[in-house]
C-alpha cells in the first residue's frame, strides 16, 4: 500500500478489515407488490415514479438540435476582457426571443453584473430555447464561464429565468366525480376551456374529511396547534399533459399523482416548454461565509413553470442557490455540480409535478444549507443519484409535497428540513427513501412535532453509521440495501419491459462529465500552511488537527459542576489529571479508550464524522480530547474555539472557558485570553452533544507559535482479516467494504487482493468515499478482475491535487458471488 505521509506523524495502525454487508439481497414487500406479488396485508403501495423527468422517461434529452444559433459574440460580448458583457447577453437573448433556436457561449469568462450594469435577471422567452455553453469545465479550460460580479437586484435569486407562463385561472373548469391515484383519465363538467391546449394544472384547497384522509395517515389530534396551515385544509396541486379530449373525458400522458375529489379545479396553464441550459459554468462570486436567510441574490437557474425542459451539465460555483425547477411539468435536473463557497439551497423541485433531479454532486466548502429538495405541493417528483463530501440530506422543505423518491441519496446527514411552522407537515404521505447511505449514527425519526414532520414514510434500504430503525415509517432493509439497486430504473424497466437505453448513457456521460471538472474549493476555514505568516495576527490562526487523543463517554451531558471523566471512572480518572498531565493511547475509561484521531478543520458536523468513522455511535454524549503542544517561549496569546453543542476547555490544568449553550457552529465562534508556558502545554477540550450536528474547532491567535507534539505507541502497518461469520451459502451474493482505520494523510493507496475462484466470483468493484471525504476529487482505477486465477489486481486510487485525509473510511468496496458453499479468506 503507498501512502503520503505530510508530517511528523509515523502514526496510526493502518488495517484493512472486511466485513460482509449483507447475504443476498433483500427484494422488499413494497416493491412485490408494485409488480403484483402477493405481500403481507398492510404493505404500502407505490406510485409509478417512472414518469418523472424529460418525456415522462421516455427518451433521454437530445444532444443535436436544427435550430439557428445566436453566437453572443455577434453582439457585442467579447470574453476574458474583463468587461461587461451584460447588454450583449440580453440583446443576444432579445434576438432569439421567438424560440426554437440556440444562443451559444464560445469558450471564455463572460463578465455579468458589473457595477454600472442593471443587475437583472437574464430572462428566456420563446419556447425551445437552449442557452449552451463550451463547457462545464470553464473559462482557461475551453469551456465557459459567466460570471456574476454583484448581487441580482429582483426578487429572483437566478441569473437565467425562464418568464411565468400564460394561464387563465378564472376559465376553469371542474373535475366530475372521484378518480383515483394511478388514473390516465377523468372528467370534468365542462371541457370547452380545455381543447386545443396542451398542459393544465389541477387544484384544491382547503380538502378536508375524507379528502384529508387521502392525503394523510396522521390523525388531525396528533398536529399541535401550531400546525395552522393544514388545519385549514389540505392544499393540492398537479401540473398533467393533455393526451387527448373526448366529449368532457381528459385523457392525460401520465397518471394522477393523487386522487381526484368532486369539484377541484381545473385550469389550462401554456407551459414553457424545451427550455434547456446545457454546458456553462455559472460564478455567482459568493466570497462570504453563509448565514441563513441573510444573504441572497446570486443564484444560478430557475426553469419556472416549463415543462420537457433541462438543465444538464452545468457548473454553479458560489452561489446561494444553485437552480429551481419551480411549477413544472417533466422537467429534469442531470448531471450538475455544486462548488465553491456553500450557499443555502442544493437544488430544488418546488411545487412541481413529475420532475426529475438526477446526478447532482455537492462539492461546496461546507456542503450547502439544504440537501436536494422537494417542496411546496410538488407530486410525483423523483431525486436520484445524489452525493457529496458534505451534501446534506433529503429536503422537504415547505407545505404538503407528496409523493417524492429520494433514491441512492449519499449523505452525511438524514435530512435538513425548513420552514414555517404553519406549514407543518411538510411532507404527506408516499414519502420515499430507497438505498440511502447517510454518514451519522443517528435516528431518522420522520415525527417530531414542531419540527421535521413527515406523515407517513417509507425507508427502504437504508444504511447508516448507527441509530435506531426509524418510528413512523414503513421499513425494509434498515442497515442494508435491498434490490432492486434503484426503485427508479426498476420501474422503468417494468414500464417499458426493457431499460430505456437513455438511463445507461446518462450514467456513463455523468462519469466523464465529472472527469472533465477541475473542482473549485471554495475558501476552507483553515487558510493552507504556507499562508500562516500572512495572517491577521488579532484572528484565529489554523485549525489544531491533530492527531488529538479522544474518548467517548456515551449517554452523558456536559455540566458545569460534574467532572465527568470521574463520574464514569469511579475516579481513577479527572479532568484536572487529564489536563495537567494529558493521556495515554489506549488507557480506559469507561467503556472507552484514549484513541489518536484528526479531526477536520472545516467540516461542518467534523466531530460527528471523526467518531463515526469508527463506530462510537450514539446521541446525548461528550467527547473529550486532549493534545499536547510545545510553546517556543512564554506567550500571552487568545484561544479561538467554535464547538456545536456544549463546550468546556482546559489549559496546564487550569478551566480556561466553559459554555454550556447549545450552538450551531461551522467556524470560530469566539476568543478568550490564555498564557502558553515555554516547553510543553497540555490542552484538554470536552464537547457536548445533544442530537444532529456535533462540531468543534480549536487554535490560538494566528501569531502564536506553537508546535503539536506526538504521542507514542503509532505506526504503519497492513493486515489481513478472516470474513466474519464467513460461511455463506451457494448462490449467496455480498459486498465486502475494505476499511482504511486510523490512517493519517493518506492520498493514495494501491494493492491486489486473492481470493478462491472455486468458492467466490467477483462481480464489481467500486471505490470508497474516504479518500473523497475531504472534497478533492480522485483517479480511481478499479484494477483487473481475474475470476478464472482468483485476483484483482492493480486497483487504487488517488488524490488529483495531492491533497490527504486521515480517520477511518471505507476505502473499496467488492461485490462477490458465492459459486459454492463454504468458509473463505481474501488476502492483500
């Protein structure tokens, strides 16, 4: 194994262990009876998800279209010279005004929004229009970018719109009768309004009784009284393709999302349709630290009330929101990235019906605000292939969206709703998590009143660091992933009898569309090494990573006159000990040991992930850590802390700064006076944590010199592990996850791996996510497999910039096939 060792540490017991994830695959009862098995009385159903996206699924998005095209530069835009190229985008967008054509970027910067300039969003206004870039890959790369110097004036956030469509609320007509979820038709009283038009929007307010029933599994005296919005009644809103009208019958192209009650609305809506931004990269020039609804203005892509229109292939680095399919109709998202400074929204669905984000990566310094969205009545939408560093999880943000799959979601936490509490639930029922992988160990509970609150949810599939199997919910496969892999494509193919030949293309362009990006960083909280003499000498200076020692101390809570350290010693151990003298790799308390581990400097939930990593799960728990550091002289300094939630810090012995405040923390928060000694200085940190994020960050004033001293009992070394439990059946399919624990600055790392091709056949290879847990991208190379000799040799994989990682993480992951039965070993 080659590995990159960038300080004095020799540190950390390098192992590979392998653990069987799971024995053939779990097909779940949902999924049964979608496809007409017979299931358990009380199994949930499920809507055909199939129809989301570009042609309800139909046909992938055209690469090739005969319209003209509108070169910018024919109106005036000149790139890379540092000037406004504002009025030239919109007279090249004023030409192309009728639709049906291109209006194309060259390769170079486009520089919007300057001082002087109207700071307008760009608007779209003929239907089929395209906007198409040079490339993702940005300017000095060959291919585009535009770049918003200052904030967007309107109350748009997006510098590309799409104008409202045309629509008539008061010529609508109502629906006749009752029709059920899965309907392609019904009728209505009068469907004069509707011929000759292509879209409706169907709507009802106010549902109450047995409509509220339909909508929802939660009894009304289970909403507290806060909940007001959907004590007024249950609010519905679906956007449907016409097929055809006979007599007052509307045929529509895809099923009703939800039933249709006696007397909704019915209304024509001229959606904009063929909208696409393809191949930009869009700079919002965000260059601050994010806080919550205070900043706005720079956003990149808003598809509002289009339908069969896309946004591919695109770049948006900081920006507060990225794009917004808003009141849409078989709309898709695919094949985008995120970076750059983070910002509040992902990406999201709002409202829309049938919609599509797909292969979406959250590559932002601190993961934006909010994961991958589904809100505001959206119906039918589905969110598929979504990863990151540090993407958060599925959002639900806002009122009474239904019926939403949120499937191979990776994420490091389960979810980051939001929102008024009047529009509580924010979710109804057929609420879909299917294969999510979420990096915490704690609960997913979908009920917790007055704040995230989902009414009925269906979590199949679902592996996680720990915690306990959801309340609330409808469960299958908790701790595992189930097949079919991806509910999505599975119901393609049972729509179609086949795969659409779109859905492997996607995949296949997605992967060199992400090998195309140089990704832009962002600002890390922690300025690079180099930089420390630059500093502001009254700020915080770097981020202490340590390795620290830490010990966990589960099911406690940080308090000011307990010293917890002798509580759960019985006194064989204090803090006043612990930081006066520090501790020892492997010394016990409790139920723990002393353990070396870094903890990241700009993660947002760092702690969280550094315990995680090796399996000290749990909530309501403190986490102590002390480090030893070497002062050059005497110095009269400040320490800067930043800590989510509680927090106590001693110095030589001494309690130099307690807090017991429950805080959200990403940075430094606060500084307080200290004296570092000449020679050694004993820190000690403890950090309480309730439930979600757990962070803390720890250094001194950026003049301050001081050198972090190791600790003995470290060192390299790589061992094989016997499967436990390693006797499987014939036929029996598994995964085996490869672990790099307590590794420090690791940036490659290659070997082979023997197996018996009597008893295994490898079936795939795939790489893990340690190596990418700091944001950098890889060059992983899945090696050779050999099933006839038994070997998979030269797989690896490494940083593209050099950069490393410590900590524990799945570093390979390898599907076998057991060709008989038996107890087996792999070798590396």
């Amino acid at each position: 194994m080659s590995k990159k060792i960038r300080n004095w540490t020799v540190a950390a017991l390098l192992s590979l262990f392998m653990l069987p994830l799971a024995s053939a695959q779990l097909t779940p009862n949902i999924y049964k009876k979608f496809i007409g098995e017979p299931v358990p009385v009380g199994t949930p159903d499920l809507i055909d998800f199939s129809y989301a996206g570009y042609k309800n699924g139909e046909e992938g998005i055209p690469e090739d279209f005969d319209y003209p095209i509108y070169n910018v530069t024919d109106y005036g835009a000149i790139p890379d010279d540092n000037k406004s190229d504002t009025a030239a985008i919109r007279a090249a967008l004023d030409a192309a005004s009728s639709g049906s054509c291109i209006v194309f970027f060259p390769p170079g910067q486009y520089d919007v929004l300057l001082d002087d300039d109207i700071k307008e969003p760009f608007a779209i206004v003929g239907h089929h229009t395209i906007v198409r870039g040079s490339g993702a890959q940005g300017a000095g790369n060959g291919g585009t970018t535009i770049k918003a110097h200052n904030t967007i004036a309107s109350n748009s956030p997006f510098l590309f719109q799409t104008i409202s469509a045309e629509f008539d609320w008061g010529s609508k007509t109502n629906v006749r009768g009752s029709y059920p979820s899965g309907a392609k038709s019904f009728e209505v009283y009068n469907a004069t309004s509707l011929i000759n038009r292509k879209y409706i929007a169907i709507r009802g307010f106010g549902l109450r009784g047995a409509d509220y029933e339909k909508y929802s599994s939660r009894p009304m005296s289970e909403f507290p009284e806060s909940y007001t919005r959907i004590r007024e009644g249950i609010t519905l809103r679906e956007y449907h393709e016409i097929d055809r009208i006979e007599g007052n019958l509307v045929y529509l192209k895809a099923p009703l999302v939800t039933h249709l009650s006696n007397g909704m609305g019915v209304h024509w809506i001229d959606l904009q349709e063929g909208i696409g931004f393809e191949d930009l990269h869009i700079d919002g020039s965000f260059d601050e630290v994010y806080e919550h609804l205070v900043q706005g203005g720079r956003g990149g892509f808003s598809l509002w009330e289009t339908a069969h229109s896309w946004i591919r292939r695109c770049r948006i680095s900081n920006v507060i929101a990225s794009f917004f399919i808003g009141h849409s109709y078989a709309t898709t998202a695919v094949s985008n990235i995120v970076d750059g400074r983070f910002g509040h929204n992902l990406g999201s669905l709002f409202g829309s019906t049938y919609c599509l984000t797909a292969f979406l990566e959250d590559y932002t310094d601190r993961g934006m605000w909010h994961g991958a969205a589904v809100s505001h009545y959206a119906a039918g939408s589905v969110v598929w292939h979504v990863r990151g560093p540090l993407v958060k999880g599925p959002d639900t943000h806002g009122a009474q969206a239904r019926h939403s799959l949120f499937d191979n979601y990776i994420c490091m936490n389960h979810h980051a709703s939001g929102g008024g509490r009047d529009s509580l639930p924010y979710h109804l029922d057929g609420y879909v998590r299917w294969n999510n992988t979420v990096f915490t160990n704690s609960t997913f509970d979908l009920w917790v009143p007055d704040g995230h609150t989902i009414t009925q949810g269906s979590v199949i599939g679902y592996k996680t660091l720990g915690g306990l199997i959801p309340r609330n919910a409808y469960v299958e496969g908790f701790g595992t992933h189930v097949y079919p892999n991806s509910l999505y494509e599975a119901q393609l193919e049972h729509r179609f009898g086949a795969l659409p030949a779109w859905v492997e293309a996607a995949k296949a362009e997605h992967r060199k569309f992400m090998g195309s990006i140089i990704v832009d960083p962002g600002q890390p909280v922690t300025p690079p090494d180099d930089s420390a003499a630059n500093l502001d000498p009254t700020r915080g200076g770097l981020k202490i990573e340590g390795p620290w020692l830490w010990v966990l101390l589960p099911d406690e809570h940080l308090d000011s006159t307990i010293d917890l350290l002798a509580k759960v010693s019985g006194g064989t151990v204090t803090e006043q000990h612990i930081a006066t003298h520090g501790a020892s790799p492997g010394d016990i308390v409790g139920d723990y040991a002393w353990t070396p581990l870094k903890i990241s400097p700009s993660a947002a939930n760092n702690i969280n992930e550094m315990v995680s990593a090796i399996g000290w799960n749990g909530q309501e728990r403190v986490v102590y850590g002390t480090i030893t550091i070497d002062s050059p002289k005497e110095q009269h300094t400040r320490m800067f802390v930043g800590h989510d939630d509680t927090l106590k810090v001693w110095l030589n012995g001494s309690l130099v700064h307690e807090r017991i405040v429950y805080y959200n923390a990403y940075d430094y928060q606060r500084a307080f006076p200290v004296t570092l000694k000449q020679g050694q200085n004993t820190l000690l940190v403890a950090v309480g944590n309730g439930t979600g994020r757990w962070s803390g960050y720890f250094g001194f004033q950026a003049d301050a010199e001081y050198t972090v001293l190791p600790f003995a009992g470290v060192g390299y070394a790589l061992s094989n592990y016997v499967l436990s439990n390693g006797v499987f059946a014939a036929a029996e399919t598994f995964t085996v996850d490869l672990y790099a624990e307590n590794v420090t600055d690791l940036a490659e790392w290659q070997f082979d791996i023997d197996f018996d091709p009597l008893l295994l056949k490898v079936l795939a290879v795939h790489k893990g996510y340690l190596l990418e847990s700091a944001g950098t991208v890889t060059a992983f190379q899945e090696g050779t497999i050999d099933n006839q000799t038994g070997k998979i040799t030269g797989t690896g994989n490494a940083t593209r910039d050099g950069s490393s990682v410590s900590g524990t993480g799945v570093i390979l992951s390898v599907t076998f096939t057991a060709k008989a039965g038996g107890e087996t070993q792999l070798r590396l």
